[in-house]
C-alpha cells in the first residue's frame, strides 16, 4: 500500500500530514552542500516518510509551544497560524 503523504501549503489543510515535499527537501539539501548518499538512497516513500516522521517529531516536541493559534479549527497539523 502506498504511503499518504500530503504536504501543507498554508490552506490549514485536515489532511496535511508533512510541511515539506520531496522536491524541496532535496533542493535545501543541495544547496547547503549536504546531499547526503543516504538520503538518496531513500527513494521517493523513504524520502516521504522520514519528512512526516519530522513532521510529528516537531509537533511532540514543541506542542502547545508555539505562538498564535491554528488559522483552521479542523486543519491537521500545527501550521499555519495566526498570530494573535
């Protein structure tokens, strides 16, 4: 079965369940000089599950911590919010 991976692109989406795409993560990797092999050799799902395990470490670590509230109600993850 194929992995759910929706990335949030700042509608407070109720399905997000990562803040980057593949696509991006590789072009910040490249561009600070560490495009990793290992990262690499991930390939597509690989590369998508580890961005929603950062996603779901960033909301145990910080839950609650964060300033503002969340722009939706109903939206999955953390971000956007609204600075209040």
């Amino acid at each position: 079965m194929a992995i759910q991976y929706e990335v949030e692109t700042g509608s407070g989406s109720e399905t997000a369940n990562t803040y980057v795409a593949v696509a991006d993560a590789d072009q910040y990797l490249e561009n600070t000089g560490r495009h990793l092999g290992a990262w690499a050799a991930l390939g597509s799902s690989g590369k998508q599950r580890n961005l929603i395990l950062a996603q779901q470490y960033m909301t145990a670590r910080w839950n609650g911590k964060w300033r503002g509230r969340e722009t939706n109600e109903r939206q999955a993850l953390d971000f956007p919010r609204i600075h209040i």
